[in-house]
C-alpha cells in the first residue's frame, strides 16, 4: 500500500552516493521513495469549500444561464476559460457537482479534490542533494564543454552533444514547463528564461506577478530540474541542456503540498496556448487520481476539462509533451490495480481498465508519452510502458546498479539545476520527458512553421527505433519484470524508439 502522494512524476530523488541505499524506490510497488517525503493528507472539513470544473459548450461564452445556475447552487465562479468551455468553481455544498450536472448547457462536472481547498503550510517534498565538491573531484571538462558536462551521459545517449556542434536550437522556441515552479534566478536558466511566457496557475487562474513562477522556499525543485535539462545554457557554468539555445518558460501548477489539481493543469495549458509556447513539458499526471475512469461523472469531469485545455494548445501551435510515470505499469494490459487513488483522501486499491480510465494529460489524444531509460540505455525499471500507449523513449535514468554509465560520469540519474543556483541528480520518467521537449524545440528550431502534427511526426521519424529488450530482468534476480511487444520500430517499450537530438538540427 502506498501513502497518499501527490503527484509530480514521483520524481525519485536520490543523491550521489545514496544510489545502493534507495535502489529499491525504483521498483514497482515499493514506493513512497524515500527521498520523497510524502505529504499528509488532510481531511475534509464539511464546510470548507471544494474545486470543482463546470464544462459547457465551448465558443458561446458563459451563459448567464448557467452563472445564474452556479450560483444557485452554491458556487463561486473563479474564472471561465471561454475558448474551451471550462469553468473553474468553488463551492461549500456537497451537492454542487450533482446539482449542476442537471443544468441545460452543462455537460459535464465534477470536484477536481478531495481535500478543502488550502489554507496550506508548505510540506518538504524531499530535496535532492547538490553536488559537492567532493563528488566534482576529477570531473574534467573537454574543451567547448560546461563544466558538469563530463557527468550528463544522457547528452550523449541522444546525441545532443553531436548537435550542439551543429546548432542550439532557436532563442524564438519556447518550451513551458507546466511544473512546481522555475527558479529563473538560477545562472544556468537566467539566461534563457522566458518571462513574458511564465505565470502562476495554481489556483486556476493566472497569477502574473513577478516571480510568482517560481517554487517557494521548501517547495519541490522538481520543475526548476526539469527546465535546467531542456534549456541550462551553454555559457562556461555548470551543466549543459538538451537544447541550450532555446528558452524555457515556468507555467507554475502544483500547490504547495506538490498536488497538481485539475484548474490549474487547465489553466496551464490555455496560458500556454496564448503566450507563443511551441512545446508543453508534463512530467506529472493531474491529482488526485492516478487513472480517471470515465464511468465516474466526476472524473469524467477532469478528462474533458484537460482533454479541452491540452487540444486547445494543440490547435493554438503548441506540441505537448509528457512523461509516462514511474510504476512499471503496463498502460495496454486489461487491468491495473492502482492503489494509490485519490492520493489526498483515503486511497484503496482500485482495479481498473487502463483503456477506460486515463492517466491524464500523458495518455490524452495528441499528447507525445515518453517511456524512460537508464543509462545502458534500456527502460527503466519505474518505467510505464506498453503497446499502443508510448511513443517514443529518452534518458530518465535509473539506479546505478542496475543500469550504471560509462566513466566519467558516475550516476545513473539525470543531473539538472536545482533552485538556489545549485545542480543535482534526479530520476523518473519525469526526466525523461524534458528531452523529448527539448528535441521537439530543436526540431521547431530547424523547422519554424512546422505545426505540431509536423514537429511530431518529425519527431518520431528521426527517432532511433530501438529493439524489444527481451527478457527484460532488470534487477537480475531472474525473475522477468515487464514484457515488451512489438516490433524494432515501434513497440511497447521505446515507442517509435529513443529521440536523436543530432537528426533534429541537421534533417
Ligand atoms: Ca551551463
Ligand atoms: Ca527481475
């Protein structure tokens, strides 16, 4: 049974030399990692008001019908977002959802929590600890090379450090990572971030004060890594990003507690859609359910709410991009028992057909799902996969043990910039989903007016298929852990196989 979690791509956080220690977070079902404190749950007060999406249909404007019916029933409109028919409510009667369902014009709702909204203190989510010196002895860097770039084996695995001979991508590309939030004071993102572009969506509406983008003190750097990966600049100082000549964007969307409600993934993507961003990074699924079944008519509620935002971003030129999540899953078996469902009430276990109930945004229509690899370059052993469901793969990493990487570098995690100017190592396919962003970005470079159906396809027509590893026994113990189907080309573990970052800035 796990804890309540929220629900950034469980990014498991294990400091350089605490691989053997925490190995075992990296295998299904041994989870609450323990680098990643897990927050408690709170529990519902009756009269505290609860989130909920109304969805209406779009391009009408909100009827003064439907407000009126809002109101009626107890709600509280906190914004409406028009373009997509989505608006975001809260509300104190138990009843809302149920009342407003039965509205004219109404075509689905539900509350996007169970926990009342905040009056929150922030909870430590598990930081990773930064390099120290001890552990940059020896590292030595190539001429043209970032100093830390020795221990990026990832750079290598996709050929990122043959392209940036080439080209690093364009500074008119944008990549928003929809996260916990971007340090941009962070010398290795400074130059790079793009501020017009970043926002504060957590509570559903934007927030563009400056620096509202930014994690607060305590919060997850999981999204200051995230952008440090895609965009860490090429300028003589720490590490080096897949695509360090584009710019990144901070769309902040999990509360201070690491939870990614509903609102704010909508408003994350419809922000995203109007300020110019070309690719969308998600390495998260909405809280607080891990799959929503669409059988539930709240839940149901969610899928639309974020099916509506994420294709409006689509239509609007941005590509979106997303991890696949960490539990070993396979995404296109029958069924799945989910035990960690609603991660802020009392979760139990939930069998359920992953062809019905979605992991939301990665298994959304148009959405790019990235699988993970560790540095032998085979699939993670946290890695979701499965036929039909993954589209392509790239370095998340995985525990030295089991996939460890060619000297110099030393982890088989991701290294990335952490808040505070400082960089360190994280794992999850949360990372490996950033490099799929960041190749999308090199690929809108070298083609400015593709669309995203384009810069997709170019993305997987360029990709390096990558075998079925069969059998695949990760840890060694001689038992198989996960199988994989399909083809070299495209199959259930690599999708249409691993980015190649050189083919995105020279085809
Ligand atoms: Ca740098
Ligand atoms: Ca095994």
């Amino acid at each position: 049974m796990t804890a309540p979690h929220p629900r950034y791509r469980r990014a498991i956080a294990i400091p350089l030399g605490m691989a053997t220690a925490t190995a075992l977070a990296f295998l299904p079902n041994v989870t609450a990692a323990a680098a990643d404190t897990a927050p408690t749950a709170s529990t519902a007060a009756d009269a505290s008001p609860l989130s909920y999406v109304v969805n209406v249909r779009p391009g009408h404007g909100t009827s003064a019908y439907v407000d009126k019916a809002i109101a009626e029933a107890g709600g509280t409109i906190v914004t409406s977002y028009d373009e997509i028919g989505v608006i975001v409510v809260h509300s104190a009667n138990p009843d809302f959802a149920r009342t407003i369902r039965t509205v004219h014009g109404v075509e689905s709702a539900g509350n996007t929590r169970n926990a009342p909204l905040p009056a929150q203190s922030t909870t430590d989510v598990g930081t990773p600890k930064a390099l120290t010196a001890e552990e940059l002895k020896g590292v030595q860097a190539a001429d043209g090379q970032d100093p830390l770039e020795p221990l990026q084996w990832d750079l290598a695995a996709i050929k990122a450090d043959k392209a940036h001979e080439k080209s690093l991508g364009s500074p008119k590309v944008t990549v928003g990572v929809i996260d916990t939030g971007v340090d941009d004071t962070h010398p290795d993102i400074a130059p790079n971030f793009n501020r017009n572009a970043s926002v504060n969506c957590v509570s559903g509406k934007p927030d563009t004060t400056d620096g509202a983008w930014r994690p607060a003190a305590g919060e997850s750097p999981h999204g200051t890594h995230v952008a440090g990966e895609i965009a860490a600049a090429k300028n003589g100082i720490g590490m080096t990003g897949v695509a360090p000549g584009v710019k990144v964007a901070g769309i902040k969307v999990a509360d201070p507690k690491g939870y990614f409600y509903t609102e704010a993934v909508v408003c994350g993507f419809v922000w995203a859609a109007e300020h110019g961003v070309d690719v969308t990074n998600n390495s998260y699924y909405t809280d607080p359910w891990y799959f929503n079944c669409t059988d539930d008519p709240d839940q149901k509620a969610l899928v639309d709410a974020v099916t509506r935002a994420a294709r409006f971003a689509e239509r609007k030129g941005t590509v979106n991009v997303a991890a696949a999540g960490n539990e070993n899953y396979d995404l296109a078996s029958d069924s799945i028992t989910d035990p960690s469902s609603p991660n802020d009430g009392t979760p139990s276990d939930r069998a359920i057909d992953p062809s019905k109930c979605l992991d939301i945004p990665t298994q959304l229509p148009g959405v790019v799902t990235v699988a993970a690899t560790g540095a032998k370059g085979i699939k993670s052993s946290f890695s979701n996969y499965g036929l039909g469901t993954i589209d392509v793969a790239a370095p998340g990493g995985d525990s030295t043990r089991y996939q460890a990487p060619a000297p110099p570098a030393t982890s088989g995690q991701i290294l990335g910039t952490l808040p505070g100017g400082k960089w360190g190592y994280m794992a999850g396919t949360s990372m490996a989903s950033p490099h799929v962003a960041a190749v999308a970005a090199l690929i809108k470079s070298t083609h400015p007016y593709a669309s995203p159906a384009l810069v997709k396809a170019l993305l997987y027509a360029e990709a390096d298929a990558t075998a079925c590893t069969d059998p695949y026994d990760i840890n060694g113990d001689g038992k198989v852990d996960a199988v994989c189907q399909g083809p070299k080309n495209y199959n259930g573990f690599y999708g249409w196989g691993t980015v190649d970052a050189l083919n995105a800035v020279t085809k």
